[in-house]
C-alpha cells in the first residue's frame, strides 16, 4: 500500500481526477452538515423537548432509506463501470433502470412510512412528552418521500458519469430554501435585528411542524431538479425514451445493491434499537445524543464527500482492468482523508462545549453531548478509512462481506454493548458513545483486512501490471 500511495502522489494527473471529482462532493457533504446545523439549533431553540422529539424518529428514517441508498450504489457502479470499459448503450440501460427504481422504491416508502407515523414514536420507546411532535414530524418529512428517493438514485446516476457539480448545486438550492422557510415557519412573526438594522419578519409559529414543512419542501424541490438534470444529460440519452425494463442491466444493479440494502437495513434497524436504548436514559440525554450526533456531522464531511468520488474511480479502473490504477486511487483518497479528518478530530476534542453551545442552551445538554463528542473524536482517522473503503467496495460491486462486517460489528458490538450497559450496569451516554465507536472502529480493521487480502479481486478480471 505504501508503495501504491507513494506512486499516487507522484502522479499529477491522477491527483488532478480526485479533486476534480471530489471537490464538489465535499462541498456537497459540507451543505448537507449546514443545513442539518441550521435544523438543529432552529429547533432547538425551541428546547431540549422539541430537539428530543425530531431526533426520536431520525434513525428510523436511516432504516428506510436503505433501498434508496442500494439502488443508488447499485445504479453508480454499473454505471461508473459501463463508462470505463467505454460501453455507452449500457450506461445508458443503467440509467433507465434508476427510474424504474426510483418510481418503484419511492412510491413504496412513501406509503409504508404514512401509515406507521402514528405508532412510530410509542414503539421507539419515547416519553409520553413527545410523541405527538415525533409523530407529527416524521409523517410531514416523509410525504416527498417519492423526491426523496429521486434526490438519491439520480444523483448518484450524475457522479457516476464524473458530474459532480449539479448534485452539489442542487443541494445548495435545497439547503439555502430549508434555511429560510425554517426561519419563516419555527418561529413567530418578530422584530429581528442584524448589524444594527432591525426590520419585522412574518411567522407562522408552527414550532417542530413548521421544521417538518421546511424540510419537506426542500426536498421536493431537489427531487425534482434531480429528476431534469438526469432526464437532460446528453450521455444517458434518456430524453425522449420511453422507461424501458432491461433485465440484465437491473440484474447487476440488484446484485449489487442487494447487499447494501441487507446491510443498511440490519445497520439502520440497530440504529433504531440503539436510540430507543438511549430513549430509556431519559429526555435530556436523547436530547444531547440527537444534537451530538448532529454537530458530528460537519467532522466526517471529507470521508463522505470523498466516498462518491472513490466508489466511481474504482468502477471506472474496473472497467478499465486495470488494478494497479485502482489501487493509487484508493491509497491516495483514504490519507487525504484520514489525514484532514484526524485535524478535525482533534478540533472536536478540544471544543466540544463551543460546538455544543451552538445548538442549545440547556448547560446539561451541553455537557453531555460534550462528553460524547469527546469521545468519538479520537476515532476519526478510523472512520475515515471505513467511508473510503466503503466507497471503493461499493464501486467494484463487492458488497456481500461488508454486509456480512456489517451486522456483526453493529449488533455484536454496538447493540449488545449499549444494551448491558444501560439495562444492567446502568450507565450513561458515554458509555453509550464508546459502543458506538468500538462499532466503527473494529469494522474499520474488517473491512481493511479484506482490502489488503486481495479477495475482492475474484471475478472481476483485473489487470495486474507491476504492481511493486
């Protein structure tokens, strides 16, 4: 691997392919954090009750969008492979199958997730308190869930044609028109005051549901932006088509998507266990685990924004068989970022309280979500290369044995640690916090293994050109 870094950074033009592919992405990643900033600190200014509440249901909504997340990787690598092997005709089924995917998934979920609304919040374990604005929240947010969907799939069907930026700008769009129907939907009509101009600003003083609106909003647009770009890029051709069902084309999407789904699935369902677990510990600390969690976000923006960028390099030297190239890619993105996420990591270590403060005023909050942010700072460099190599796996379509990683660190490590050490030792979110980075770490040293054992490369007949 040294060998392969060291080669990778000598040559200019591969460096060039990387940040020119993962420069929007970042960015991408840094608006989606933004905008999640901007959620959390609106709602919680309502309170540590109103931040409890919307953070109740969020890991539900990870569970469900397991498919989503499938189809998109699946559409990605056929794609990104399809290109580099210069077999454009079935880049182009590839992409006709992301609609029928879109169309099918989207429209599922949507459903499904209307009718558990409801029932969602008393089944998580929540308190009494907040189910009614849990509830009311989750239902609102999941109305575009059909947009939803089509923000995912077609955006990555652009990035895997090396497009980068339309996602980004889309995003920008979605996340400047959250912000602002935020602040004109939380809140009710007042004078505000910025830079010593002050003017009056209408609210409709609609608390958690005016964030719900917001959100719904914001994700409608970009469903269909998303949806015009895809349909008005020349190389897919998909303009003026009719949706056309191939079967081999969605056959390799599936088989790769398949996987992912199993593996978003069973890790979302113990992302749904592992809140109620910490729903038992009480409001405020669901309270400080909802807006840690949220305020960790902007600290993995270079591994997630890097991932994209990763999974299609990788599919392109697949196409290509060419192994030696896809080898340089992957050493060279994971020490960018691990690297620029171990400085992060150390920032968050040392202003946790600074973070926190950002987001609520509740001294108690602060001081526990502190604790917990503290904690998962030192894992960075380790989640970092877990989101890069997630990526390049996901890009060659090996997907099963990071399924398999998958459930065995999150249920084994994550799930039953959390559990014993609520239920019989009876301790608190730090605890909670260290099963949660014992889960990615020890997934970080999987997943790395089977990188280096080389038993990826069965069936995908590789070129292997000195590779020394």
């Amino acid at each position: 691997m040294l060998n392969n870094l060291r080669d990778a950074f000598r040559d200019r033009a591969l460096l060039g392919r990387i940040v020119h592919l993962a420069w929007p992405t970042v960015t991408e990643e840094l608006l989606y954090a933004l905008v999640s900033y901007a959620d959390t600190a609106q709602v919680g200014a309502l309170g540590a009750q109103a931040s409890a509440a919307v953070g109740l249901t969020s890991t539900t909504v990870w569970l469900l969008r397991a498919p989503v997340f499938a189809a998109s990787m699946g559409v990605l690598s056929c794609i990104s492979i399809s290109l580099g092997a210069k077999n454009k005709e079935r880049a182009q089924a590839a992409a006709m199958q992301a609609v029928i995917l879109t169309l099918v998934i989207g429209l599922s979920l949507t459903a499904l997730t209307l009718s558990i609304s409801g029932a969602l919040p008393r089944w998580l374990g929540g308190s009494e308190e907040i189910r009614h604005d849990a509830s009311i929240y989750f239902a609102i947010t999941c109305i575009p869930f059909f947009f939803r969907t089509a923000t995912s799939v077609f955006g990555s069907v652009l990035r895997a044609t090396g497009n980068t930026k339309t996602p980004m700008q889309i995003t920008a769009l979605m996340n400047a028109c959250n912000i602002l129907l935020n602040a004109l939907f939380i809140f009710p009509a007042r004078q505000v005051t910025v830079g010593g101009f002050s003017f009056y600003m209408w609210g409709a003083g609609w608390g958690v549901m005016g964030a719900a609106i917001a959100t719904a909003i914001s994700f409608t647009l970009g469903g269909v932006l998303m949806t015009l770009s895809v349909w008005n890029t020349p190389s897919l051709g998909l303009k003026g088509q009719r949706i056309r069902y191939d079967g081999d084309v969605m056959r390799q999407c599936i088989r790769v998507g398949a996987p992912l789904c199993g593996q978003h699935l069973i890790s979302g369902f113990g992302h749904v266990v592992f809140t109620s677990l910490i729903a038992r510990l009480g409001t405020v600390p669901m309270a400080a685990h909802a807006i840690a969690i949220n305020a960790e976000e902007a600290f993995y923006i270079p591994g997630y924004g890097m991932q994209a960028a990763a999974a299609t390099l990788a599919g392109f030297s697949v196409g290509e068989k060419n192994e030696k190239k896809l080898r340089q890619y992957t050493a060279a993105i994971m020490a960018i970022a691990a690297g620029i996420m171990t400085a992060l990591g150390a920032l968050l270590f040392c202003f946790p309280h600074v973070l926190m403060g950002l987001f609520t005023r509740d001294a108690e909050v602060i001081r526990m979500g502190a604790g917990a942010l503290r904690i998962v700072a030192v894992s960075e460099p380790f989640f970092a290369i877990l989101i890069i190599l997630d990526g390049v796996f996901n890009g060659i379509g090996d997907t099963r044995m990071p399924f398999v990683f998958s459930a065995i660190t999150m249920w084994g490590v994550r799930i039953l640690g959390t559990y014993i050490c609520v239920t019989h030792l009876h301790l608190g979110l730090s605890a909670v916090w260290m099963c949660m980075v014992g889960d990615n770490v020890s997934r970080c040293g999987l997943m790395l293994a089977r990188y280096l054992s080389g038993r990826w490369k069965r069936g995908l007949e590789l070129d292997t050109p000195n590779q020394s």
